[in-house]
C-alpha cells in the first residue's frame, strides 16, 4: 500500500496543498471550518504529517536542546536536574517546543553541538567546553549560557555562586568546625584553583573567603578537597577518599546537594552519625534536602526559575527578538539539622 501523502488530503479535501500545510503548520491563516475540514479528512484517510518534511518547509523543528555536561545516566538521577528541566518545560508547554536532553555524544559537547537538530540551545555549565560556543555561533543558532561566566553578546542566566559559597562555608566555621572536608565538582584540573573557571571558580573564591577570614586556607593541612562527579557515588567516592586518613573532618562541605546525600549514605554506612559524629553541607536545595535524614543545610538556589528564564529568552532568540539579557539569581543559606556546634579545639 503507497503512503499516503498530503497530495491526498488535498484532492480529497477539495482544497490546495498549501491550504494542507497551512491546517497543520499554520492554522491561523485559514477559516477554522476549513481547518477542522482539512483534518478530519486526514484522519480518516491515515494522513500523517512527516516531521523531516514540515521542518524543511517551515526551516523550524519544533525542539528545544538542552545540552548538558554529563552523560543521560548520570542527569536523570539528579535532582537538580529535574528542578531545572521543569521550569524549561513549562514555557516549551506554553510555546509548543518539544525538550531534547543533549549529552555528550562519543565524549565530545562539540560533536552533540554539530549534530543535533533543534531550533535553539540552553547550555549549563560550558567552562570547560568554551570552543562549544563558537560552534553554537558558527551554526548561528540562537543560545542561552546557564551556570557559566558571562560572555559579552549572549544571553546568559547564573546565581551569586561566590556569595552562597562564602555564606555556608563562614556559617560552618561559625560552628566551631576547623578541621573541613570540601568536594567540588570534577574539573579535571584538581587543586589548580588559579586554573578555575565558572561556577567552580566563583564557589571556590567564596569557600576561600571565608577561610580567610577565620585564618585558614584551602591548603591548610586541616583542610581537605577533593574533586568528585556531581552524583551520589560521586560523593560516596569523596566521602571515602576524606575518611581514608586522619585528621578526619568534622565537616564536609559538598558543591551540590546530590554530593552531599552521596556523602550521608557513606557515612550512616560507617556508623557515623550526622551531625553528632559528622557534618555535613550541600548547595542547591533540591526538594529532598528538607526531606533527608537529617535534613540538610544547604544554599538555596530558584532551579525552576533559572530555567523558566532560560527558556523564555531562547524563544525569544527564536523568534529573533534578540535583545541580550545576563540575569543573575540571588542565593540564600538555608540552615536545617545536618550541622552541629562544636567547642572550639
């Protein structure tokens, strides 16, 4: 049996082809009784629109991409993401986009970049992948930067890393903690704080600053970092490496809340127990932070508001309104039961 084709609909229509393409692609510039008509033949005949096709006549496809710095696996069980990925989805809803999750493909961001078919980008977290930008610009996609150092002429969507970094590392010093254990996410330039960019550098000059403040450092020999996947076994892995030789922390600051609930499964498998025996700290406050055995202290961040703002300014981008905006969200220290006070040692 031959496929049927929107030739069909229109002969059996009694209209145009266009009229056709109009009832599906455009149904505004059509009386609503000729659309309704258009559609109900092409339902009773078995008519369905090819996607490739529509998008090579409207040059649109429909889909906004997400490209992420991790791999699927590790995406769909962070919290953050789903956070994030809803407020996206609540203008793609509005707007009639489709979401893509963009990973990595075989390794490489910029393969992802060059082979992926969407009307637009938001990218999270580019520092390490900074040549990717000029690959989104080279394919003149519209894009927006989430979580990466402002660049001039792209629209770009962050938080007061730096300061939420210093607020919970000063309230944890505040406590009485000297002896700190910091796991930051993985980099690949581990300890090469000079060498840090982004998200990582702001949050790391705000752990420092505080530091400072209370005459210690990240090389203090009471301090430890170390760098780890934003995951649970990411921080299952640092919580490891923290505890493989003393002195051990009385406190362990985690980059993200996902670091940290990795941090607390280690422990309460060691017997430890949090806060009494342990600190522990996250960033983001994801729902489960309230809801964690204890419940954690942590930074707060507006995750559906960042990519509800994302959103809306790729469809702005999209539909070539291209005023360029650098919004940046405030963070705030939410203080719950996962830290005790201690006497100064």
């Amino acid at each position: 049996m031959s496929r049927i084709t929107i030739k069909d609909v229109a002969e059996k229509a009694g209209v145009s082809i266009t009229s056709v393409s109009f009832a599906f692609n455009n149904p505004e510039r059509l009386p609503e009784g000729t659309v309704q008509k258009i559609l109900e033949v092409a339902e009773e005949i078995g008519y369905v629109p090819n996607p490739i096709a529509r998008s090579m006549l409207t040059g649109r496809t429909g889909i906004i991409g997400i490209l992420v710095p991790q791999p699927t696996t590790e995406i769909i069980r962070n919290p953050f993401w789903a956070e994030f990925i809803e407020g996206v989805a609540e203008v793609c809803l509005r707007e009639g986009f489709s979401i893509l999750l963009v990973p990595p493909l075989e390794g490489s961001v910029k393969r992802a970049v060059a082979k992926t078919a969407v009307d637009g980008f938001i990218t999270i977290g580019l520092e390490l992948y900074k040549s990717t930008i000029l690959i989104l610009q080279q394919r003149k996609i519209p894009f927006v930067i989430v979580d990466t150092d402002p660049v001039e002429g792209i629209s770009s969507v962050n938080i007061t890393d730096k300061k939420g970094a210093h607020s919970i590392m000063r309230y944890v010093l505040s406590q009485g903690h000297k002896k700190i254990g910091v796991l930051g996410i993985r980099s690949g330039k581990m300890g090469k704080f000079d060498e840090y960019t982004g998200t990582l550098r702001s949050r790391i000059d705000g752990f420092s600053q505080a530091l400072k403040e209370y005459e210690l450092s990240l090389n203090d020999p009471h301090v430890k970092y170390f760098e780890c996947s934003s995951t649970m076994h990411g921080g299952e892995e640092g919580f490891r490496f923290l505890f493989s030789n003393e002195p051990y922390p009385t406190c362990i600051v985690s980059m993200s809340d996902v670091i940290a609930f990795g941090v607390i499964k280690s422990a309460n498998q060691r017997g430890l127990r949090i806060p009494d025996d342990v600190s522990v700290t996250g960033f983001d406050d994801v729902p489960y932070a309230a809801i964690s055995s204890p419940p954690l202290t942590t930074i707060s961040q507006p995750l559906r508001e960042k990519g509800k703002t994302a959103a809306n300014l790729l469809v702005d981008h999209i539909c070539e309104e291209k005023e360029v905006t650098q919004k940046v969200f405030s963070t705030k220290l939410v203080i719950r039961d996962s830290v005790k006070k201690i006497a100064d040692l």
